[in-house]
C-alpha cells in the first residue's frame, strides 16, 4: 500500500546524494499528511529561492537540510526552482560584467608610460639615501663621544658628593669627639677612656648650680648626632668602606652619649624628685625642671623611649616601693609624704584631665576631694578609707604620684604627641626598640612596678575573700586606686595601654570573685529560705501601726531586703553584675512560688454563685420579721475574715515589690549593667524584669478575683432582705406611704468599705484603695445590680401568681367582693413601689460615694428601668412616676461624668 514506508533502495555510485529515496520519503510523508490536514495547522508559505537563504549562503552546503527546508514542494518544481534560480544568477553576473568593463579597459590605458617615469625617479633616490646613511654615522659618533664624557662627568660629580659627605661624616665624627671630650686617636684601652669621662662629667654635672646649661649641650650632641646617622646611613647605601673604617669611633660616641645622658638625667630627676640629700628649691628647682625636659627631648629625638622609662623605674619608684610596699607594710604605721615647696601659685593639673570613662563607676562615692598638704586644692581624689590600712597606703603611692611623677609624665606626654618626621627612623634602627613610638610611663613603668609589687607582697592579703565584707572593701579600695591612677594619666591612649597591659590583666584575674560571689549566695539565698520556710501568711504579726515599713510581711521584707543588697556598694561588684543579675530575678521568682505555694486554698469559693434559677419558683415567706443579715455561719465568716486578712497583705506587698523593683532597676541597676553584657542578651533586661514582676501580676490579679467573690458574697447576703419586702408592708397595719429606704440598703456596700479600710484605720487595704478600689467595688456592685435584678424577677413571678389567684377568686365571688379590700391593694402596691424606688436610688448613692462612675454601669442601668416598669405602673402613680424619671436620669448623668 502507498500508506507503507517505502523499501529501502540500495545506494549506487550514480546516486551519490540518495535522491531516489528522499523522494519516496517525501512522497509517503505526503501521502500520510493528507490525513492530518484538518489538524488547524497552518499552511507552509511559498519563499523563493534568493541570496539570503541560509542553506544556499553557508561555506558547506547540506543537501538534507536544503531539501527538508524545501519539503512542502515537489521534485521536479524544485528543479524548476532551482533552474529559474540558476538563469537569474548568470543574468546577474552578465549585468555585473557589462557595468564594470569599461572601467577595466580604461584601467590598462591609463598606465601606459608609466614604468619609464618610476625608472627616472629611481636613480636620484640612491644617491640621497647614501648620503643620508653618512650623516647619521657621523651624527651617531658625536653623540657617543658626548654621551661618555657626560657620563665621566657624572661620576665624578657623584664621587664629588660622597666625598663631601664623607668629609662631614668626619667633620661631624671629630666635632662630636670634641664635644664628648674624646680623643681622636686610637687607644687601646677604651674602657678607661669611658671611665675618665665618667669622672669628668660627674663633676661636672654633681649639683644643679654647676651643671648650666649640661642639658642644652647634650641636647646639641644629640643633633649632631642625629646629622651623622643621617650621613651615615647614605653613605653605607653607596657601600662605602670608610663607614666600616669609622664604626668604632661611631660605637664610642653613641656609647659616650648615652652615659651622659643616663647620667645627667639620673641626678636631674633625683634632684627634681627630692628623693636625696641633694633636694634643691626654689629657682634652683626651675632650672633643673628645665634640664629635665631637655633630658627627655633628648631621649625622644633618639628613640630611646625604654631606657629613659627605666631610668626613671630604677631611680625614682623602685626605692619608694621597697620602702612602702612589703610584706608588713599594712601592720606597720605610715609615715606621710613630705610636701614639696609650693613654687606655682595655682594647682597644676593634666593638660588631659576629663576623667576617661572606666568600668569602676559605681566606686567613684569613694573618692573625695581633699586639700593637698602644700595648701593648695589637689588636682587628684584620695580615698576616704582612713581607718583602713590599704586605703592609707594606697593613698601614699597616689600622693607620691602626684608630688613626683605627675609633672614627668606632663612634660614626656608633651614631647610624645608632637607630630614630627623622626629622621632617626632612617638610621637602620640603631638606637634601641621602637616597636611603640613615644613615652608612656603610666603603662609602662608606674602601673606595672606597683601592680607586681601589690601581687607579690600583699596579694596574700588583697586578693584573699574568706572574708567578704573585708574582700568587697579591699576590692572598692583597690579600684578605686586604680581610678585615681587613671585619673592621673597624662591622656586616654595611656589609660588604654594601662588596661590593655599584661600586668592589668593579670591583676584583674587575681581577684577571687567566684569564691565571692558563692559566699554572698549562701548568705543571701540563706536568710531568704530561713524567712520562707513559713507556708501561711502570718498575717496576726502584720504591723498595721503608723509609721509602718513598706511591707506587711516578714517575708517580703527579706525578698526585698537581699534583692536591694545585690545592687548596694557594700556587696555588688560591676565584674560580677551578670551573677548579680540572675540572682535578682532568681529570687522574684522564688517569691512567686513561696506565694503560690501558701495562698490559702479557696476553691469553692474561687467563682461567683451562678444565678439562683430557683429564686423564682421559692414561695414568698409571708413571716413579718426580716431576715438578719449575718446569717452565715460563725465559721466561714471567720474564714473570709481570715482570707482577706492575707489577701490584703499579699496584695500591698506584691503591689510595694512591683514599684520597689521599678524604682531600683530605674535608679541603680540599670547604670550598672555593663553594656556588652546588654547587648549580647537576646531580650533586653528591663524586659526581662517586666516579664518576672508579670508573673507576680498574675498572682495578684488572682487574689484580686478571690476578694471580688468573698465581698461579692457577703454584699448579696446583706441583700436577702429585699425578698420579704412585698409581704412586710402587706402585713404592715400602718398603711403610711415610706419615706426613706430599707436598713439593709446601706449594709450592702458595707464589706468593700470594711476590706478597704474606709472609716476603719489601720487596715492593710487602706493600701491598695488608689489601685484596686475601683476595680473590686465596680466587680461588686455589677454582681450585687445582676442579683438584685433577679431578686426583683422573683418578685415580679410571685406577684403576677398572687394577682391571677386573686383575680380568679373574685370573678368567682364577686357579689361578696367589697371595694375597699381593692383599694388596700392598690395601695400596698404603690408603697411597694415607692419602697423599691427608694432602696434603688440609695443603692446607687451609696455606690457613688464609694467610687465614681458605678451608677453608669449596664447593670444598675437596667435595676433602674426594671424597678420603673415593674413597679412603677398605675395611674395613680403616673405623676411620681415621671419625677422620678428624670431625677433618676439626672443621678445617672452625673455618675457617668
């Protein structure tokens, strides 16, 4: 069948391109798409064969793709195709030919003739090119004939230079020589030279009067000492034999002057700190402060930072803390620094004396301001612990500070932060270690020699806390010293160098703080559980008098106790404020479970008395004496008692914490957190405290609801009475229309009145009237309206059955039926009415009174229109009626504003 793929026919040589069989194949493709025709495919678009098919433009034509491309048509319309396509280009290429072969004909005619030309110019073109090749030969070797004499001139012009700076390096060597009192020559025994200069100059500089200007002379050596690096330094560049040749002469010199310099800045400072027999005042004193600084100039334009920082450790603090500071320094008496000669007629303090922020704020109470022994304020604050012997002696060393050092450390943080090119720098790092640039002595000379001396001779007796109150003091002491040196650094980059020193580190790891803090938690959590042990509310030994604390309870008043006793200087330590912290909430929380655990239990009386659905069908009692109001029995009267005794006691308390707990977090604990530890907590820690005094808030609103349904109780039973009501004044014989309300009207309110201590003092709940009063007496006077309301809906059915029974009876008898029995009734049920209308009004003047705003409340609202509509009908009453209408509405009007 023709719908059958076609047989596969064999490829012959004639038939290199298979066309047999892309023809059977496009045949059976035709034949089996003439089936799927009504598909919606749309129809293929005829596009002739031209120049831009990609098939025919690309370098390898495919005959498959070609053909494929072209399926929808036949073979021999391709063909067709293919031969129009083929005549359309030669046609083209004819057209092309016939367009361009004028310009090609006239191409070979235009150069005729013009070989000869090319062949004349030729000839002259050689003979330049020659000429122009001798030239630049001779050009070339007069400039390299130029070019080597310039370079000789060059080389003598360096060789010039390097022997200048070899003749100043001599001439600077020689004069520096000179200057140091040095012998030029060689000498074999260098040592005694140095110690002949040793000599010399000891007795030259042996008192301030002889020295003169010692300092400025050294100040020049030191210059031209510098000059000579400097010379030094670019002629070992160009590798230059004599600055080996030289070196031992530089060694002798560099050694000479530093001797000199120790030397003179050694008598110098023991003259200006008065530590020896020489001390010197007055002018005197000037100058050698004057010979001090150019010292210290000197030393910082050489570099030598360390060695004038341990000068200043060898000579001035070593010996003042083997005098003060040893193993007995705290048992022995202290003997006062001796005052230095006032020489400035004002106070000298830092150029940098703002107080750097530290972590030892809360000891700052420790620091006062004292008078200095010279008579003038002092620029520092001593410690106020005289009586303690750590204190003394620390203020000793503050003192000794301030008279000797504070002016050297002035003078050396000046010349540090001068911001100068050091040239000294450039000199191949001669001249000691410059790992820090510039003087620190507060880091690196006063702080550590004291800090290891404290470690290693009163550690023992510092850092010991089997003793906390004595350990809290040592440790406010102790920072607090430490602030006072910090106050005394020269800036705040030395009070950074000072903490960030591996002797600050170490000193601070030396407090035992662990040990002290387990020690407070034992005596604080201690005494917490010794108090809580009680699982009741004494509430027989609350203190009720004037003048009583702010909690009712013993057990309160400790919680309270050791949570202020965390956060007061006499525990808290700022490096142990996260303990501190955790205890806190630590012990909010165990408070809350002490109160969970010995709140009375109350269960049956937990939830208001659902409504009386019986009030209704319960027969009137028809006896004419009223029920008494107490009577519940004797038992659980003293049990309610007793329970809002307590609840009233441990709402104040809860009440009293909550502000408490505020205030302090408010006043100390939240400028005592320290701030890393604030933000690295997840919640912020105010939060945190608001959660925990919310779980006391639960606690409270329970004991809230307790007393909302004991006084609830008790003012519903006060209300009983009104249910005799209609039977009283029908058995009454006096038919008298009432004036005034019932007796029981003003005992209703009467229990809220009584737990708030209103007209009763000395009550615990004279507290809690601001915050609770409202609340409970809104609770209550809705439930006494809601059950007032069903009383009256009792009455209402009663009367209604009564009317219908009597109806019934006078249609029956009706001939026997007097009219003035009728009247008598009329006339009950009006002073029944009036009487209702009289006890509702009362009741809502007498909750006005209480708390504003209880006669707006829904409940009252409807008692009022119920008592209006359902006893207030007849026509006789229409008239009283309206009054009170409106004297009502006024009452609720203003209640509600």
């Amino acid at each position: 069948m023709r719908s059958q793929l076609p047989r596969r026919i064999p490829v012959s040589n004639s038939d290199p391109y298979e066309l047999e069989r892309l023809a059977e194949e496009l045949e059976a493709r035709e034949v089996s798409g003439k089936s799927s025709c009504s598909d919606g495919l749309e129809l293929p678009v005829y596009v002739p064969l031209s120049h831009d098919n990609e098939y025919l433009s690309a370098e390898t034509f495919n005959v498959e793709k070609f053909l494929l491309s072209r399926a929808y048509t036949s073979l021999p319309e391709l063909r067709t195709e293919l031969k129009d396509y083929l005549s359309s280009l030669k046609e083209e290429l004819v057209r092309l030919i016939n367009d361009d072969y004028e310009d090609f004909i006239s191409l070979s005619t235009d150069l005729s003739g013009e070989k000869s030309r090319l062949e004349r110019i030729k000839a002259p073109l050689s003979n330049l090119r020659q000429r122009v090749l001798i030239a630049r030969e001779s050009l070339q070797d007069i400039q390299d004939t130029v070019q080597v004499k310039l370079e000789a001139r060059a080389k003598l012009r360096d060789e010039k230079v390097l022997l200048h700076l070899l003749l100043k390096i001599s001439e600077s060597l020689s004069r520096l020589e000179s200057l140091l009192l040095l012998q030029s020559e060689d000498t074999s025994d260098h040592a005694e030279i140095l110690t002949n200069h040793l000599a010399e100059a000891a007795g030259h500089g042996s008192t301030v009067k002889t020295q003169g200007s010692r300092g400025k002379h050294l100040s020049r050596v030191a210059m031209e000492y510098m000059q000579l690096l400097y010379h030094i330094s670019k002629a070992r560049s160009e590798k230059c034999a004599y600055v080996d040749a030289i070196q031992e002469r530089v060694d002798r010199v560099r050694s000479t002057l530093t001797s000199d310099l120790d030397h003179l800045f050694s008598a110098t400072l023991l003259s200006v700190t008065g530590t020896d027999n020489g001390k010197i005042q007055g002018i005197e004193r000037s100058k050698a402060v004057s010979e001090l600084t150019e010292c210290l100039r000197v030393y910082d334009n050489l570099g030598l930072w360390r060695a004038a920082e341990e000068i200043i450790r060898r000579a001035v603090i070593q010996p003042f803390i083997r005098k003060t500071v040893f193993q007995d320094a705290l048992a022995v008496p202290i003997s006062p620094i001796v005052p230095r000669t006032p020489v400035p007629p004002t106070a000298h303090v830092p150029t940098s004396a703002h107080v750097p922020h530290t972590p030892f704020t809360p000891y700052t109470a420790l620091l006062s301001m004292h008078n200095s022994s010279n008579g003038f304020p002092s620029a520092i604050s001593f410690l106020d612990g005289y009586d303690d012997p750590l204190s003394k002696l620390y203020n000793q060393i503050l003192r000794f500070i301030e008279r000797d050092l504070s002016h050297i450390m002035e003078i050396a943080e000046r010349l540090s932060s001068k911001v100068s090119t050091r040239s000294v720098e450039s000199s191949g790092n001669e001249l000691g270690d410059r790992s820090t640039d510039g003087f620190d002595l507060m880091a690196n000379v006063i702080w550590p020699e004291f800090g290891l001396a404290i470690m290693n001779e009163l550690g023992s007796v510092v850092f010991a806390a089997g003793k906390p109150d004595e350990f809290v003091r040592r440790h406010a002491s102790t920072q607090a010293f430490i602030h006072a040196l910090e106050f005394l650094a020269p800036s705040r980059q030395s009070v950074h160098a000072m903490r960030s020193h591996p002797v600050f580190v170490t000193f601070n790891r030396r407090w035992q703080l662990p040990v002290y803090f387990q020690l407070r938690w034992k005596e604080i959590i201690g005494g917490v559980e010794d108090s809580l042990n009680a699982a009741i509310t004494q509430s027989e030994s609350v203190t009720l008098e004037p003048g009583r604390p702010m909690f009712l309870t013993a057990q309160a008043e400790v919680v309270w106790a050791s949570i202020t006793s965390c956060w007061s200087p006499d525990i808290f330590i700022p490096d142990l404020a996260p303990r501190f912290w955790k205890l806190t909430l630590q012990l909010l929380s165990r408070y809350k479970t002490w109160l969970d655990a010995s709140l009375p239990s109350t269960e049956s009386s937990s939830k208001l008395p659902a409504a009386d659905k019986n009030l209704v069908s319960l027969p009137q009692s028809r006896a004419s004496t009223p029920q008494s109001v107490h009577e519940i029995s004797s038992e659980n009267s003293l049990t309610d008692d007793l329970h809002l005794k307590q609840f009233a006691t441990i709402l104040v308390d809860i009440n009293a914490m909550n502000v408490q707990v505020l205030t302090l977090w408010r006043e100390r604990i939240s400028a005592t957190l320290p701030e890393p530890m604030v933000k690295d907590m997840c919640v912020p820690p105010e939060e945190v405290l608001r959660q925990q005094l919310g779980w006391l808030g639960e606690v409270s609103s329970l004991l809230t609801n307790r007393v909302v349904v004991i006084l609830s109780r008790r003012a519903c039973d006060a209300l009983l009475p009104v249910r005799s009501i209609p039977s009283q004044f029908r058995a009454m014989s006096s038919k008298r229309t009432p004036t005034e309300p019932s007796y029981f009207i003003m005992q209703v309110l009467r229990p809220v009145r009584a737990f708030f201590g209103i007209g009763t003092p000395n009550s615990a709940g004279e507290r809690l009237r601001e915050a609770f009063l409202d609340h409970v007496a809104k609770e209550v006077f809705d439930y006494v309206c809601q059950r007032y309301i069903q009383y009256l809906t009792a009455m209402r059915k009663t009367e209604e059955s009564l009317r219908r029974l009597k109806k019934g009876k006078k249609t029956t008898f009706g001939i026997f039926q007097s009219s003035s029995s009728t009247k008598d009734e009329d006339r009950d049920e009006e002073r029944i009415a009036a009487q209702m209308m009289l006890d509702v009004d009362a009741l809502g003047q007498d909750a006005q009174a209480l708390s504003r705003g209880l006669r707006g409340i829904e409940s009252y609202v409807q008692l009022v229109q119920m008592v209006q509509t359902d006893f207030g009908d007849g026509k006789q009453r229409s008239a009283g009626k309206d009054k009170f209408d409106s004297y009502i509405h006024l009452r609720i009007v203003n209640g509600r504003s």
